[in-house]
C-alpha cells in the first residue's frame, strides 16, 4: 500500500522565493494525481520534494506511514521519469534498464528476467542490446519507463514525460502510460502544463496557481464545476468565454445590455448590484433562431476542425472576443451574425473581485 501525503508542505527557495505556499493532499493508493497548472505554479517543486531531489521547508510528508522528509530519494521507494529520459548514452537499453536493480545488489539473473518482463509489457523486446542514440523519441521513452517498472516502485512520479514527443508520439505515449498505471495499479504523480494530457491521465486532478492549490478533483468535476474563475480560464481548449455581467431581477445584463433571461435561478437576487463575471464555454453556445437568442455572434475567423467547426467573434457593439464551437457539417462565412443561445444548465458565475464561483 502506498498513500503519499503532503501537509502543510512549503517551499522557501533560499533566495527567498516562497515556491509553495500550503500544500496539502492526500493521494491514495493506486491513484493517479496530475499536477497542472501554469509555468512557474509550483508543479515540478512539489514533485521534486516528493522525490527527495529538493527539500521541504515546512510540513510532513508521508509515504505509506513513513515520514520520508529526511530519506534521501534511493530510500523512499519512488522512482521517476523526466522529460529528457535520463538515459545513460553508453549502455545498452536492457543495462540502463537494469541499472537501479543492479545498484541494490540484484543478482544478474533476477534482473535479466525482470528486464525482459517490462520490455515485454512495454514491447521494445527487440531493442534490449540497442543503445539509446539508434532509438526513436518514443522508444526512449519507454525505455525511461521501463527502468522506473522494473524497481516495483510504490510510487511513479512523472514530469511532463512526454513534452519532448511531437504531437501524434504524445498521444500513444498517454495511452500507454494509462494502461500501465491501471495495470499495476502503481500510485502515480505525473507533472505537465498540458491540460489535455492532465484531464485524460488523472483520477483526481490539482489545478495550481501561484504556488497555491486553486482545486482538487476528478476532472470531469473540475470542467463541470470550476470553484475559481482561473481553474475555468485554465481547463477546456479553446477556454472559456467571459463577460462582464450584473444582475436585474431574474435575468443578466451581460456585458451591460445583453439579457438573459434565468427564471429558474432562485439564488440570483441575493447577487443583486454586485459586479459578476459571466463564463460560458465554446460548445455552450448553440446556434439558434432569432427569437430564441442571447447573443449575436459576428464571425471574424472560421476554423473547420472536422468534427466541429469554432467561430471565433465578437459581438456587435464591443470589441471583446467571443468563441463559439459548433457541429462541422454546418457551413458558416465570415461575417454572419449567428444567434446563439446559452445553454442554461452550464453557464458559470464568478464574483469579479474575489473570483471565487457564485452559482
Ligand atoms: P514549469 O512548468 O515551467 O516547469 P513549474 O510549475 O514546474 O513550472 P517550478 O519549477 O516548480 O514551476 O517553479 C516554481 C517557482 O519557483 C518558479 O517561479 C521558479 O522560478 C521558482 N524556482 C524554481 N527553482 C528555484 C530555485 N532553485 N531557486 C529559486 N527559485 C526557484
């Protein structure tokens, strides 16, 4: 079993840059944790600490139920995949796989046989005697995998493993690494500013912000629910619209004269003269007939993905950019005007000042 907490963890660099400010979360065992956020939040501090590559200012951090603060990282159990493989360039793919069982004094054949097993499970069987620098991108990384599955670890930690990989090799490399984490069911903390790769790895995703925790949860729950007007702005691509609104008896003025109606929100009087910003995701808004409309959306740029097409916008008489995602077979040109309706179960609310979700 291995939980891994962090309480009450800081992180002062001794320039004194307060990294992290009050960390606190308890992973459970088997879970996945994804760390995201943007540049410079803290993600790879906390992950570093958690290894035992940099030290913790303040607070306890547990693996298992052993305080690990002062263990250097060999005795905590962990074992970590960056994102430049860390490879060693002169030894075979089946060596730098053995590698760590060798330094805890494994017999050959035991390591031999436990090397083969991942490189079957990772299927780079017939890559054993190659070395790193006849490899492709991918198939070094799952070599870096392969050395971290090897040690049985009881903890995977992951940062942005996969942010040297092009785009397609990104997209086998999450699946991958999802069905090993679900096969051996390994406790596993992966880092990336990648908010698609977070979303599709996660059991519970950590939206991080200066340093901060902005929310914990499964992801759906996070897109869903956002508590923060960040964690909305952050999650979900292309990202949320927002607006300047205000309330008026049972309907919005957004962005001053644009009403929508909300008759079934009980909750809006309690709002009434505060400074509200108004969120609507891309695929909220559906074209509409005139009639039925919020919002007219006049098309400045058109991008056909298949699928489904986004128009990007703004509404007449302001200058703020509006997005809206639409069903592809739909041909749209630019400059329609494109009535939209907001769908009333999924729009969000914020209070301008503090942030913080209202609704
Ligand atoms: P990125 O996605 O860019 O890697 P991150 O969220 O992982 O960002 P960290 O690397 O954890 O961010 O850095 C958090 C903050 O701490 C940043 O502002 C960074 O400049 C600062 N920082 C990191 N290492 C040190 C250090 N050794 N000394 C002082 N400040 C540091």
């Amino acid at each position: 079993m291995a939980t891994v907490s962090l309480r009450n963890i800081k992180k002062t660099y001794s320039n004194g840059f307060k990294a992290i400010h009050n960390l606190n979360l308890e992973i459970e065992d088997g879970e996945m944790i994804v760390l995201v956020g943007p540049s410079g939040c803290g993600k790879s501090t906390s992950l570093r600490m958690v290894a035992g590559l940099e030290a913790t200012s303040e607070g306890d951090l547990y693996i298992g139920d052993k305080r690990v603060n002062d263990l250097e990282p060999s005795e905590r159990d962990i074992a970590m995949v960056f994102q430049n493989y860390a490879l060693y360039p002169h030894m075979s793919v089946a060596r730098n796989m053995g590698y760590g069982l060798k330094n805890q004094g494994l017999p050959r054949d035991e390591i031999r046989r436990k090397v083969e097993k991942a490189a079957r499970v990772l299927e780079i069987e017939h890559l054993l005697d190659n070395k790193p620098k006849q490899l492709s991108g991918g198939q070094r990384q799952r070599v870096a995998m392969g050395r971290a599955i090897v040690r049985n670890p009881k903890v995977f930690l992951f940062d942005e493993p996969l942010s040297n990989l092009d785009a397609k090799l990104r997209v086998q490399m999450r699946i991958e690494i999802k069905r090993l984490q679900q096969e051996f069911a390994t406790t596993a903390i992966y880092v990336t500013h990648d908010q698609v790769e977070a979303m599709t790895l996660a059991d519970r995703l950590v939206v991080m912000n200066g340093g901060k925790v902005e929310q914990v949860g499964p992801p759906l729950d996070l897109y869903e629910k956002p508590e923060t007007q960040f964690v909305a702005g952050f999650l979900g691509s292309p990202g949320m619209n927002f607006m300047p609104a205000r309330i008026q008896g049972q309907a919005l003025l957004v962005q001053g004269d644009h009403r929508i109606d909300l008759p079934d929100m009980a909750e809006l009087a309690q709002w009434d003269g505060r400074d509200i910003t108004f969120g609507v995701r891309p695929e909220h808004l559906e074209a509409c007939s005139e009639a039925e409309a919020d919002f007219h959306l006049k098309v400045d740029i058109i991008e056909p993905l298949g699928a489904d097409t986004l128009l990007y916008g703004h509404l007449p008489g302001s200058d703020s950019l509006m997005i809206a995602e639409q069903p592809g077979k739909r041909r749209y040109t630019r400059g329609d005007v494109v009535p939209l309706r907001v769908d009333r179960e999924r729009l969000h609310l914020f209070d301008a000042e503090t942030e913080q979700r209202l609704n």
